[in-house]
C-alpha cells in the first residue's frame, strides 16, 4: 500500500512538472509572440509616418515646378506677342515717314512743324528698333528656356511616378498595420478552472468556473482612446463553444465579418484604468477531459487567445 501510494504520488509530481514546465514554454512563447507583434506593429507606424511625410513632400515638389512651367510657358508667349507687336508698330513708322518723306519731296525748305513731324517720326522709329533688338536678343534664350521645360516635364513626371510608388506603398503599409494591430495584441494570458467551492482544480468534470485574464498593451491603450466592449468565447478542441454561452456577436475580421458565440463581455475603458481585464464564466455542463481555448474579440479586433487543459479524474484523487 505504501509502495503504490508511493508511486501514485512521485507520478503526480512528475505530471504537474511536466504540466508546470509546459505552461511555462507557453508563455514564453507567447510572450515573444506579443513582442514580436509589438515590434511589428511599431516598425510599420514608423514606416508609414517616414512614407506619408515623403509623399507631402514629393506632392508639393510636384506642383512647384508645374506653377515653375506655366510661368515660363508664359513667358516665352509673352515676348513672343511683344515681338510680333514690336514688328507691326515699325512696318507702320515706316509707312508713316515714307509718306512724310513723299508729301515733302518737292518743297525746297521745311517748315517747324514738319520738320518736327519728321524727327517724331524717326524717333519712334529709331525706338521701336531698339526695342526690337532687345526683344530679339531675349528671345534668343527660347531655346535654353524650352530645354528647361522639356527637362522639368521629364522631372515632373519622375517625381509623379515616385509619388504613385509612395502611395501604393503607403496604403500596403496602413493595411499591414491594421493586420499587426488584428494579430493578437493582448498579452498575459492566464486560465484558471476551479469547482465550485472556488478551489483550483484540473480535472474536467469538477469545472465549475472559468476565470480568464490578461493584458492590454500600452501601444493599444494608446491608439484606442473610448471605450470597447471586450468578448469571451470558449471552445472545445472541435472548436465548438460551451453550451453556456449568451448571445453571438459579429466581428470584424481582416477579409470578412465572423460570428462569435460569448460567454461573457465587459466594457473596459482603454485609455483609463488597469491594464488587467478578467472573466469569470460559471460552466454549466460537465466537461470532458482535452484541451480547450479562451478566445477573446472586439468588435474590429482579434485580442488573443489561450489555451488550457483539462484533465481527467481517477478513483484515487
């Protein structure tokens, strides 16, 4: 008798070891995995600010040089048309002294005012020349300008092609992040069944009580400022609910809306408060022994999940 209880008892040590050893290597596991998102979700903030600032940039280089090109573009039409006017007003001085010229041929003196009419004449004349050559030689730079152009088109369009770049990897960046952000960010989970004198036990068909815990993480506290309903679901290895279970909800999920079946829900105020949310779920139907999953939602977010074993109960304990 004492040999078997001996036995029974160094094989119980040995299985909450090994219970004990594997719980353990969950949560480390489980706690790379949350920092591992945690970093995730940082690096791709960081990335999204780094491309959204880029593309404020690129856009406003954009439409610096389109105002640079029509002002140019203006420019070149507009010494085009004072060129052209410049051209008309000598075509007419000239008809207009000729005609002087031709009127006073035969006299063999000049009076004051023709001869004033004559040198106002050939003044505007010598004026609209000089103007002329100026505008001439400005026009000379036409060439250089239109190069200008053509160079900051080909500019305009290098920079709208790195914009539209930007922006595809900017909108790929926002929905990675509502992916991290959809990836489990909860952390701590903790699972513990108990009978119903409130005693902590593993065996399956004394379950009578569920109590689940975890964390919400700082980054999350900080992006979300309300309030959110939180809801408990618990599953079978089948992946059915538990009976006890209140009402169904629809949630969110990255590609489509899923139903939810809840054991339990509460409001938990993000921004304010303790980081520890906790469920109390009482089971109302006797449990198998196998492994089962605390599952945890929003309505846009997928917190997490814990899994936890029940074992079951043998005629000595």
């Amino acid at each position: 008798m004492n040999t078997n209880e001996s036995n029974r008892s160094a094989w119980l040590i040995g299985a909450l070891g090994l219970a004990f050893t594997g719980a353990l290597a969950y949560g480390v596991i489980e706690h790379q995995n949350a920092n591992e998102y945690t970093t995730k979700n940082t690096v791709a903030k960081a990335r999204i600010d780094s491309l959204n600032t880029v593309r404020n940039e690129l856009r406003d280089e954009v439409e610096t040089y389109s105002v640079k090109l029509v002002e140019k573009t203006k420019n070149i039409d507009e010494l085009t048309a004072k060129l052209e006017s410049a051209n008309a007003s000598i075509a007419e001085k000239n008809r207009q002294l000729n005609r002087l010229r031709n009127e006073f041929a035969g006299l063999k003196t000049l009076s004051e005012d023709q001869k004033q009419q004559l040198a106002a004449v050939e003044t505007q004349l010598a004026e609209l020349t000089q103007m002329k050559l100026a505008l001439e030689e400005e026009l000379k730079n036409i060439p250089i300008l239109e190069e200008n152009i053509a160079q900051q088109k080909q500019q305009i369009s290098e920079w709208e092609t790195k914009y539209g770049t930007l922006t595809n990897d900017y909108n790929g960046l926002q929905a990675e992040l509502k992916e991290v952000i959809y990836e489990a960010p909860a952390d701590h989970f903790k699972v513990e069944s108990a009978k119903g004198n409130e005693k902590l036990t593993a065996k399956a068909k004394k379950t009578k009580n569920v109590k689940v815990s975890f964390t919400i993480p700082t980054y999350l506290k900080e992006r979300v400022k309300d309030q959110q309903t939180v809801y408990l679901s618990l599953v079978n290895e089948k992946m059915e609910p538990l009976k006890n279970w209140n009402e169904e909800v629809s949630v969110n999920s990255i590609e489509k809306t899923i139903p939810v079946q809840v054991h339990a829900t509460q409001v938990v105020d993000y921004a304010q408060g303790s980081n520890v949310v906790t469920f109390d779920v009482p089971v109302s139907e006797k449990l198998k022994a196998g492994v089962y999953t605390a599952k945890v939602y929003t309505k846009d977010d997928y917190l997490g999940s814990v899994e936890f074993r029940l074992r079951n109960s043998f005629w000595f304990f």
